[in-house]
C-alpha cells in the first residue's frame, strides 16, 4: 500500500521531476519569504521605535520655550512639521501638574491623552533619572520624553556655579500602526510579487529542464516499448550527458546486440526448420537430386540473403562437378548461357579445379570474401560473367570425401563467420542427401544387376533343358557323321562335304557349350591364340550366308600377335556383330568392313577412357553402312534382352554376351554410330607375349581299336544305335539297352561278362548315377563312364567321387571316347 503522498505523485518521470523541483523551489520560497517577512516586520518595529524617539525628542526640544512661556505660538511650526510626517498620528505637551495642555491628531486617529497621573507618574520617573519606555502594541506606539530647561534660563541676572536641568513638562507623539502595518504589507506584496515570479521562472526552468532530462528517458522508453514487440527502432540520438549518456548509448549498444541475436535466432530458426524439412524429404522423398539442389540454394539464399549461387555434386565417374542449379544463378545477368539445365565445371589433369570455385574445392575449406577482386583466385571468372562483389563457399564433404559444393554471391550485407557455420551445417545434410542419392542409384544398379542374374538364372535354366536335348541330336548328327566319314574315301566330295558337317557340328556343340558357360557365368577357359584365322574362318561361313548386295572388305594385317581368349567366343562375337550389321542394312545392302590391327594404348588415351589401360591391345573393328544407331538408345544396346528387332528377329541377347566376354578378358567395346551413316564397333582385346603353338585343328583324329565286352545304355534309340555302331566299328561287343531297369536287369543276369558299362544320365524311372551305384555295388571295379547332354545335378568332381571313372558332356566324339576305354581296359 503506497503512502497517500506517493498516490498523489504524477505517473510520468517529466510530471514527477517538475512536481519535486516545484515543490522544492516552493518551500524554498515560502521559507525564503516567511524569513524575510519576519525580519521586514522587525525592521519597521525598530525603524518605528527609532522614528518615534526622534520626533518625541525633536518636540521637547522645540517645546521647551513656548511651555515655559505659555505661548502656543512657539510650538505652531515643530508641531506642524512632526505632523506633516505620515507615521506621526497624534503629539501632545503637557505641563507639568500632569495637564493636557496642547494636543494635536489626524482626523482618522483617535488620540487618548494620558491622565494626569499617569503623566506625574512619568515626571517623577524622569526626574530619577529613568528611561521613559515607549509603548508599542498593534493599536497604538506611544512614545514620551520629559520637557526640560538649564537652570540659567530661570536666574540671568548672576550665571550658575554649573548646568542644571529642569522637567517642565512632558512631549508626547504616537505614531500610526496601520502606517507600519501597511509598510510592511507593501514590502511583504513586493516579496510575494518577486517570490511568484521567482517560482515561475523555477517552474519554467523546471519544466525544461525536465524535459531535457526526461527526453532521453522518454526516447529510452519509447525504444523500449518498440523493442518489447520486436520493432526494434534506429538508434537514439544521444543528446544528453552524464549518466543518461551513458544509458543512452548502452541502450543502443543492447538495441543492436538484441538486433544481431533476434537475427541470428531467425536465421538459427529458418535454418532449423529448413534441415527438418531437408531430413523429412530425405526420409520420405525420392526427389532427384537436382530438386533437393534446388532447395538447398533456396534456403541458402534466405539464410544470407544472397542474390546469386548454385549448388552441386561431384559426377563420380568423370569427377566433374555437376551444377544443377547454375541457371538459378544467372539468370538474365550472365553473358554466358549454358545449352543445358546443368553445366560441369571439368578438372584438370592433376584433378584440380580451377576459377574462383575451384579454389574451395582443391583446398576442402570453406571461404568467404567481401572482396573478391583481391583475391588470387578470382582471376579464373571469365569475361562476361555475372559481376561478383562479395561470395561465400562451403565444399560438401561425406565421411572425407568431397561429394559436392554450396556457392553464394552478393548479398544484401557483408559475409560473416556466422554465415559460413550456417550453410556448413546445411552442407552437411546435404552431404547425406548426396550420399543417400547415390546409395539410391546403386540400389537400382544392384537391383538391375539381380534382375539380370534372375534372367541369366532363367536363361541357364531354359538353356540346360535346351542343351540337353540339343546335345542329344548333335551326338546323333556327329556320331553318324563320324561313321559315315569311316566308310566313304577320303578324297571324296561327299567325304568334303561330311567333313563340313562335322566342323560345323563341332562349332554348333561349342556354342551350346559357350551358352551354357554365359548363363553359368563361370569362367571360359582361355589360352593364347591368334585372332586372324578365326576372324576368316568366320568371314568364310559369314560369306555363304549373306547376300550378294553387302560386300565385304577385310584388312587383317599378317602376324598379328596373340590374345589370351576362347577360340569359340571369338567366333560368336563375328557372328553376332557382323548378323547385326546384316540386319542394319537390311534389304538394300551395303558394306561390311572387318579390319584387325594392333593398337598401342599410351597413358594420355587411358587417362580419357577409363575401360581402357596403357599397353599393347588388338583392335577388331567392324563397320557397317547401316541405319545406325538412335544417339538415345546407345547406352542400353548390351543390356541384356533389350532389342530394337521385331518380335522373331532377336532376343536382345547377343551385344549383352558380347559386352560381357570382353569384359571378362579385360577388353574395351566402343560404339561410335551416326543415324543414317551406320555404325562402328571398336573391340580392343589386350595383346600377350605368348609363343606357344596352336594344336591344329585340321589333324585328323586319331582312333585306337580294341576288344572288350561293353554296355551301351540310352533312353534315346537314335543315340543307342549310334553309339552301337561306332563302338563295334572299333572292335568292340556292344549290348545297347534304351532303359536303366533294363541295363539292370541284363548286367545282374551276367555280371562277370561285361568289361565296361556306358550310360546315359537322364533317363525315366532310374538316372546314370542310380544304375552306376548298382552296377557298381555289384562289381565295384567295374568301369564305368557317365554321359548327359546337361545336367545341373551331378558334376565331373561329383562323379568322380561317386567312383564313376569317366564323366562325359554330350556330343562325345568318337576320338575321345576310345582313348577314354583304352585307359580303362588296357
């Protein structure tokens, strides 16, 4: 509860500051004037007492001769010069019986004469010698003195011994009061008068300083009323001094510190809720990202308040860093257009990276400048670029790799330490975006790879049922043809023409065999061979095949060296380049060009084509006059099962099988197509220092005659026969069974006769192996071989561990087969 005076006290400081200072020069005043008034009234009473006892001593004087003359005339003038004074009310003489004898008032006085007792009283009093005390109250100053005379006056005729003085009588005056009184109120008005006008001047004095004073108060207060709603107003003239000074100037300093970190926390909170919404698009989104580039540099730009910058990644193949908001940047002020969206900004040989951005991406620092003129590496901006007067770099980084780049330009304002922090907090979560967009990628690239092992797992599949059946009619066309080519003359055209069918029984069962292997993805076996006479080899069959209208020109160049590679896959890839080519041109024809040479790959070449490595390699390359082939689809030509054939005309398998035997002898296919012109096919095949011959091919084979009883099993009569008539034809006893139970049932009747047993794998009621364990639970030292056109169940290995002594893909030539009996019956 405040006291009742503080109540009464004004609100404001300028009100409060003008009350105390009024108050304080009013008591002041009253004070002042109280003090003055009580010794002005002490001064009147003094001057009066003063003024009294001279007219009362001037009229006895001048009575003296007239009273003891008795002549009124003598004391006309005195009397009219005492009254003639305006103080002076009323004067009498009186004798000394004590008689009134003159008196003389103003018409508005009352004068009351002394009786004359009293006036003896005063005589005798006199006459010993006393003071006579005037009588001073507030109706009435009263002032007496005796009248007296020399001796000598009375008895001239002989002068005294010495003076004497006679009483004769006694003088009074009285004097006004109201005079004094109005005396005194004329001095105490003059003092009121002087005392208000010194107040007022106080009050007006008062009243400016106070609002001198109270100005900054009020200025201070007004600041912080607007501080207090977050307007935060300019900075407070500082007029004043002293300690409002020194609060005036730490109020701004408060005003531009709370301004720094009010800004500060904004950009703490843009910055904030940017990452969340930066996390949540990560987490939820699968945004390009171009578009999560795109709203990094927004909230970039907010957080500095930057007119100009991009944001980019680094291409992981090419090391480029990929701008993919450079438009974003300069928009209509840059001379210099990009063609595309994105630009990439190339390094150079030693992988640096050069301008004004280059700088923060060689040294992984974050750098900002606010002038960038001075700086060393602002002389990489080229002509015609957008003007930059001040910039601000952060390179994005993940787990020590650089991964990308946030760059700003011009703002409004000066870059600060606090900016950098700011966008390095926001490159972080870009890093992770950058890095979660490249997992995303390799995801797909995983995905991509297993839904391309599920087909080749589909395709190893299909091909195995294929290649059983397959190699079933190719060990009937290879078997009868070896017979037949036994029983016709050497120099025969029919023995030729057997022979061709021979070969290419041969090369269709390696085919099978090399399509197994692709869709097994098991590695080829390879050894040194010369390229050149598999390259004409294959232009022979190719030659026969294709029409009269596509010509053919080949430039092998003689001793070329050797590759290490598979006979059989060089072969398939002239097939299915140069069929390719046939189709490119189609009905009108054209020109097949095959040209073979070697090729010195040097360090500069390797460091442009990543695929290839410095040193030696064959190149083969095929040219067609095709169609060509369309700039958006070359990327995705040795993807498996993609085609542009119509339905019949291919599977979309033959590039992808290509592309994959190179890659396995770690070659380089390259593709350099024009739409309309045609296309050509640049195959490198590394080059080896190998001089170990070729076995030849054209040796006729050689077969080895023997004795022996032998049971031949197959569910396939064609094959069965066959197999009987090769085999007897060798010298041999042949019982041929075409069921397992059958054979079972044969060998258990005769156990002991028979030397060999030969059987199929896949067979109905009971397989290969199931008739060897019972065959050979009875004779465990029987040999016995195990032949199938495709089996995904058993292996060589696991045959052989199931004691079958020989394990046989189908087509077996007849050469193989009688050296495989002779190891085991000699």
């Amino acid at each position: 509860m405040k006291p009742f005076l503080l109540r009464l006290l004004p609100k404001t400081l300028l009100g409060q500051i003008l009350a105390g200072f009024t108050v304080v020069i009013l008591s002041y005043s009253l004070i002042i004037l109280s003090t003055h008034s009580f010794f002005e009234g002490r001064f009147f009473l003094t001057l009066q007492q003063e003024t009294g006892e001279q007219h009362v001593t001037f009229l006895s004087r001048f009575a003296a001769t007239g009273l003891y003359t008795e002549n009124p005339l003598h004391l006309r003038e005195p009397i009219k010069a005492i009254m003639d004074r305006p103080e002076v009310a009323a004067v009498a003489i009186y004798r000394q019986d004590g008689n009134l004898w003159i008196k003389e008032s103003k018409a508005d006085f009352t004068f009351a004469s002394q009786s004359p007792d009293a006036v003896l009283a005063f005589l005798a009093k006199s006459r010993r010698g006393q003071r006579l005390e005037p009588v001073i109250t507030s109706r009435i100053c009263d002032f007496i003195a005796p009248i007296t005379i020399t001796r000598f006056e009375e008895f001239a005729e002989s002068p005294p011994a010495a003076e004497e003085q006679v009483i004769i009588g006694l003088a009074e005056v009285q004097l006004s009061p109201a005079y004094r009184q109005a005396q005194v109120r004329r001095v105490q008005l003059f003092d009121l008068a002087v005392t208000s006008l010194s107040i007022l001047l106080s009050v007006i004095v008062g009243l400016w300083l106070s609002r001198r004073l109270s100005a900054p108060v009020r200025a201070l207060t007004a600041g912080a009323k607007q501080a207090a709603v977050g307007q935060f107003p300019e900075p407070i003239e500082n007029s004043a001094t002293g300690e409002l000074a020194d609060l005036t100037r730490a109020f701004n300093r408060m005003i531009v510190a709370r301004k720094e970190a009010e800004a500060n926390l904004y950009q703490e909170l843009m910055l904030n809720e940017g990452l969340a919404k930066l996390s949540r698009e990560l987490i939820s989104s699968t945004d390009s990202i171009e578009k999560i580039a795109h709203f990094v540099l927004i909230m970039a730009r907010q957080l500095t308040g930057s007119n100009h910058g991009f944001v980019s990644s680094i291409d992981q193949k090419t090391g480029g860093n990929v701008c993919h908001t450079l438009t974003e940047m300069i928009k209509d002020q840059c001379e210099i257009k990009p063609d595309r969206q994105e630009i990439t900004f190339s390094h150079d040989r030693q992988g640096k990276y050069q301008g004004l951005w280059g700088h923060v991406l060689n040294s992984r620092k974050s750098l900002y400048s606010n002038d960038p003129a001075a700086h060393p590496a602002s002389a990489g901006v080229p002509a015609g670029h957008v003007r930059i007067d001040k910039f601000l770099s952060v390179p994005v980084i993940f787990h020590g790799e650089l991964v990308g780049q946030i760059a700003l330009a011009n703002p409004g304002r000066d870059y600060t330490e606090h900016d950098v922090a700011n966008i390095e907090r926001l490159a972080d979560l870009y890093a992770l975006a950058v890095n979660r967009h490249r997992a995303l990628q390799e995801r797909e690239k995983l995905l991509a790879d297993l839904r391309q092992a599920q087909k080749m797992e589909a395709i190893g599949t299909l091909a195995g049922g294929i290649a059983h059946d397959f190699n079933n009619i190719l060990s009937a066309i290879l078997g009868f043809t070896e017979i037949s080519l036994m029983q016709v003359d050497k120099g025969s055209k029919l023995h030729h023409n057997l022979s061709m069918v021979q070969k290419a029984g041969d090369r269709a069962r390696d085919l099978v065999a090399q399509i197994l292997t692709f869709s097994r993805r098991s590695q080829a076996e390879r050894h040194p061979i010369l390229v050149a006479p598999i390259i004409k080899e294959a232009l022979k069959l190719l030659r026969a095949s294709l029409p009269s209208n596509i010509e053919i020109r080949q430039d092998i160049q003689p001793g070329s060296g050797k590759v290490l590679a598979d006979p059989v896959q060089i072969h398939q890839i002239m097939m299915n380049l140069c069929t390719n080519a046939f189709h490119a041109m189609g009905g009108k024809g054209g020109v097949l060009e095959i040209i073979l040479a070697e090729e010195e790959i040097d360090r500069k070449q390797a460091e442009l084509d990543r695929d290839l490595h410095p040193g030696p390699y064959q190149r083969l390359s095929i040219r067609d006059t095709g169609s060509g082939i369309r700039p958006e689809i070359v990327d995705r030509i040795f993807d498996p099962f993609f085609t542009t054939k119509e339905k019949g005309q291919g599977t979309g398998m033959g590039l992808s099988m290509v592309h994959g035997i190179i890659k396995e002898y770690n070659g380089a296919i390259k593709v350099r197509s024009d739409v309309g012109q045609g296309t050509v096919f640049d195959l490198y095949f590394p080059l080896i220092r190998d001089t170990v011959n070729q076995a030849d091919s054209s040796k006729p084979p050689l077969l080895v005659r023997g004795k022996g009883r032998i049971l031949l099993v197959d569910d396939e009569k064609d094959l069965a026969e066959m197999g009987r008539k090769r085999l007897e034809m060798l010298g041999y006893d042949i019982v041929s069974c075409t069921g397992s139970m059958e054979a079972l049932e044969i060998f258990k009747k005769e156990p002991d006769s028979f030397d060999l047993v030969v059987t199929d794998q896949t067979m109905p009621a009971m397989s290969g192996v199931e008739l060897a364990r019972e065959i050979m639970r009875i004779r465990p030292q029987l040999p016995v071989f195990l032949c199938t056109g495709y089996s995904s169940f058993i292996t060589e290995q696991d045959a052989k561990e199931l004691g079958i002594r020989e394990f046989f893909l189908k087509p077996v030539s007849t050469e193989e087969l009688s050296r495989a009996i002779q190891r085991h019956l000699c």
